[in-house]
C-alpha cells in the first residue's frame, strides 16, 4: 500500500549557462541567451516526491513539516536568492542546467531520507521548461 | 495503445488529524496545528485517472461525463461541505490524512471502474501538499 | 507616482454559515450546505494591496517583508487552522462569510499600515468564489 | 542517470466529436454537446516530455529550444488556429477525442526524436479534462 | 461598505473573426489565423464581479449560488460548446472578439442583477489574452 | 463603452536591490538577502493593460498581436535574459524593485500606445509578490 507525497518548495536564483572547455563562440551558439555573461535568473519551483508504506499510527508517508524542513535546510537555503554558479559549491564545476539543478537536489536530500523511501525531484526553470529526475 | 485519462474534481471539507490511542499531548506533538480540537479545513482538489486502452468507436478511454458523474456520486457528495471525522463512515476510524483519503477514495472508485482499466488517485490537500495512490 | 503592491498568503480554516436569530429550516434554506452542522473548511488564499508613493531610497511602496511579517502575526496565526466560529473572536458574532472575513482582515491590518498609504483585501474562498473588500 | 524533460506549448482549435459510421441519434446520445453540428473549440494545453540520458558537455538532456523547434513546426503551426476535423489530414478520419489527438502528436513527434529517448504526451483539452500518451 | 464578490465560470466555443463588409484579403490581413474560414476555438474563462453593500442578514452581497444560476441560465447554457457565428442570435451581425463577448455577457446579465449592484465582465480568451467591461 | 484589454507576457532576469549611498551594512539590513552581491533572478510575468473605446470595424481596442510584438520589441527584448543591474542602460541608476521595473516599463510602453487610451502595468517578481502602475 505504497502511497507517494508530493511538497512544492520554491527559490529564486540567478544562473548562466557555460561550458568552460569551450570557446565563446562556441557557448553562445550552444546556450543562447542562457548563456548571457551577467547571468540571469529564474524562479525555480520544486516538488519533492517520497514514495513508501503510509505508517498507521499517523496515516503518514512522512510528516510533510519534516519533509518541508528538510528541503529548507540542505536545499532552498543554499540556493535562494544566490547566484548558482558563483555563490554555491554545488555548481563550481557542473553546469547549473535544470537536469543537473535537479540531480544535485536529489544527491542533497537522498541521505536524510528513509532508505526505504523512493525520493524524486521535479524542478520547474518556468512555467514550461520542467525536468524530473530520476526518470521513471 | 494504452491511454490515461484524468479528470479533475474538488471538494471543500473539514477534518482533524488524531490519533485515539494516543493521549492529547502525543498528539499535539506528532500532529501539531493539525490535531486543532475544534477542526480546519481545505479545498481539496481531486484528479482520478483511468487507464486502459482507447475504444476505436468513440475514441474514449472512458467517457468523461460518465466518470465525472462516478465520482459525484460516489464521493464529492459523500465528502463536499462535510467534516470528514464527524460525518463520514469512512474516516470514524481511520485518520484523515491525506495520504488515507486517497486510498479511501481509490476503494470508492475501484468497484465502478472496468477491472481491465487502472485507477489512480491524486489528492490535493494544498497547492503544496498533495499525494498519489497507488504509487507507481 | 504611486504604485499597489501585493503580497499573497494563505490559511486553512473551518467555517460554518449559520445565522442564530433564525430557525434551523430558514438557515438550511438560505445558506445550504454552507450551513453544514458540524462544519467544513477551506484553503483562503489572501491578497494584501498597498498604495502608495514609492520611496527613492529603497525603491519600495513597503518592504514584503515587512508586510509578510504584519499578515503574519495580526492575520494568519489568527485564522490558521482554526475553526473561524468556534477559535476565534472576531467571528463569535459575525458571520464568518468571505465578504465578512475580508472586512475583519481589513480591521485588523488597517491600523499596521501607513495612514497614507491606501489598503484593500481580495480574499479567494475557492478558486472560482472570491472578493474585494473596499469595492473600488 | 536518465531525466526527463517537459516542454508546454498551447494551440487553439475547432473539434467536433462525430462517428460517421453511426445515425444522428446515436452520435448524440453518445457524445452530447461534444457533438454540436458547427463544431466548438478548446484552447488545447501540450505537455512533450522527451526522457534520455544528460549530455555532460551541455547539462542537456534535449536542448529545449530545438525541442520548441520541433513542436511548433510538426505539431501547432498544423493544428494552431484550425478545425481539427475540416483543415486537417490527420483527423479526415480519426475522431479528434483527446485520446486520439495525443496519439497522433505521438506519431508526428516519435521520428524526429532520438530513437534512445522516450517520448509521452500530455495534452489537456480543458484544465479538467486531460489525457496521456503512452501510458506508464 | 461595499465589497465586491467574484463568481469564475467557462464555457468552451468556436468562432471565427470576419467583417463581411470586407474583402477576404482585407480580413486575412486584419485578424490574421483568427479569421480561419472553418473556426477555430477556445475555453473562455469567464469572471462576473457584484459590487454592492453586505446584508447584514446573511454575510453575502449575493448569494454566489444565485450568481452562478443566474451564469449558466443567461449565459453558459447560451454560448457552451456552440460556434458563436453560427449557433448564436448575439453574434449573428456583431464580431465575436473577446471584447465584443464580454459586453454581450454584460448585457445578458445586467437585468438580472439588483440596479443598485455594479456589475463587471472578465473573459478570458487566453491565459494571455483576456478583457474586462465596463473599464474601471 | 470603454473595454481594458490584458496581454501576458514573461521574461527572465537577474538582479541586485543595492543602493550605492549607503554602506555594505546599511544595504545588508534593508534590503536582506535581495542583496545578494553576485545578484539572484526572477521568472518576471508581466500583464500590460490598454484601455480605450472599441473599434467597430474589428471589435478590437487594439490588435493583441499589435500589443504583442510592442512589448516584445520596447520591453521583453531588452530585458529576457539579462542582468537587469549591469546590462540595462534603464537600471543602471535606478534600484530594479518590482516598483521601479514597472514603471520603467509604462514609460517604455507609453508613446507607443494611442494617447486617448490609458496603460497600466502589473509586474509579478514572484507568485507571491506583484505591483501595479499607475495605481488606480
């Protein structure tokens, strides 16, 4: 009787797309405007999936102020309102995309989560442009 | 050829997280501003998926209007403007969580449902906290 | 050049329409499965505008943090998760209707905000129902 | 380390629900209003999620600009702005239910996609009423 | 002490944008794919605002289950899933641009709503493209 | 029979809240974690309003496509992917608050648009946090 939560978090962060073994000319036909030398910013909307057994004494996967206190700790916290790719550690030397965003996330929150649990990450970079990580 | 289908629903409820066998403290601590004595409330915003394969004639999996008439009767008119500890069968001994409405509202729905079609349960409790039965 | 701005939060709560000075049967028939006995409930989302001139040293009509804060503490901590009927003062005698929720909001954060400085309340019960409160 | 990536992009069309192997009476009776002689129209709501392995030299797993590219020249600059059933090859003689609108942007999408990625539709015909294809 | 209360509805609908006082090339240049000769559609979302005094009685300007009646008998009913050109009197001499749609829908409703009560029209073509009558 | 027509457009920027006449300390205690020294961003949703008499011919007040390619050439252009701070000429002495970004915009806009119909500008920075100029 595996159930899945979902928790929708949000940060708002500069970013640039660049990838430094290539040349300008390069990066700009590749990246576009992402790639824009002063950065530019997004704000991202994240949704938190864990998946597992609802526990009978609380009629909870997880507790979702648990969950939410998590994802402010060792994610929104680092990120929100900061320059991905000078501000943060994370993204030094991976290219701050949406996908990668997502996998570091995931890499971010999959140890304080119940190994039993299934964890999946869905980031919104707008409205339109969305990634899930992992695949299903 | 395998389609899903989904339709979206709401209702508007009452209800209260507390656990009996737990004393008042226990609960306050594990349930906090959920376990409030006097009730809260939500919008719950439901979507019911059907899956199955697509009826050649109509184009269909399920008719639409069909479904959503399914799920009028057999549970936005059970659970709209109700409290749903006080004045539903179904949650006299099982906490309302939302993780347990869905699996609820799945047992609900099942029986009315062809048996060669899947059924999945998405329940929104907020915009930013929602779950899915059964998890994939 | 003055400018509105606008802050959105957000509270559950149960609600209960029901008039005292009439019969159990009139109530029924005026408000309906509003007037649910034992309750149900809703996710409020809230919109705080403020008008008025921005201030050149900081580009601000007023901080959002400032009035995040406000709605906070004379709002939100009031109304959330709580039953509007029973946990509240402001609605022992009042209908706890949108039109009337809205008007007690205005009260409450009238006397927080700049004298100057215009304030109005939209106040969404459900997606589809909602209201303003001073009408333009 | 596959992701998945969703792309939005809408289109407006005329459609009319109608089984020409069937009377009048029986096209009525079984798609109701869907089936009104002078067509209706919906503004359709496309979700294209392509799934595959990152490219680690761009973070990628499709660039989302070619992946716009690709939908608006297969996809909304056919049906953008038309009747489904009258200024399209495609739905001459397939019933343009929702169902089968996802199959067919399925088919007009599947060829220009990397055969190692997956690809899934989601199209909503109203924010009520949505379909996907393949199913999980 | 006026409050205005906002009822959402919709309606799905074809139409084509034409002045037959105009040569084709004349209205192909003018409203572009809009005036496609077999239609095109949309899901109008629809918006009425009721500016008035709150009863006492009831907490409400106007009871919204009244509003939303009055909606579907005056208009919904009126415009759902039908070609505007075709199957309506209202834009039988009269273009059904969205600003036109929004001043019919006023003047469908205006005799129905109490004289001292100011009513306002929201329609929503697109998410992008919406209308609003009478201006403030 | 003046009708206000809405057109909604987005870009994405960086930016920084700073105020060169204070110090590090003053700017830090103002402006908080919007002042971020390496900038953050925003997914910026802008809605530009016209209102003026309907033209009879079209049913238009002003053709959205016309609005369209106006915002797109004099505001979305200058701004999508950029740093607002260091690649605009329009904020390099002036704080880019959602305040002053809208009204940069109207005077952007403003000789574009017919002098007998009025503009107005709402900037959403964030879901949460909006402005509208010139306040009614």
């Amino acid at each position: 009787m595996k159930v899945t939560v979902f928790r929708k978090e949000h940060f708002n962060a500069a970013h640039r797309l660049h990838n430094p073994a290539w040349s300008d000319e390069k990066n700009l036909e590749v990246f576009g405007k992402c790639n824009n030398y002063n950065y530019h910013g997004h704000n991202y909307d994240l949704i938190v999936e864990v998946t597992g057994e609802v526990n009978p004494e609380t009629g909870y996967v997880i507790d979702m102020k648990v969950l939410s206190d998590l994802i402010r700790e060792h994610v929104t916290d680092k990120f929100d309102h900061k320059n991905l790719n000078l501000d943060t550690e994370e993204f030094k030397e991976v290219i701050p995309s949406a996908e990668n965003i997502a996998i570091v996330i995931h890499q971010l929150l999959r140890k304080h989560i119940d190994p039993l649990q299934e964890l999946h990450i869905t980031l919104y970079e707008t409205e339109r442009n969305f990634v899930r990580y992992p695949a299903r």
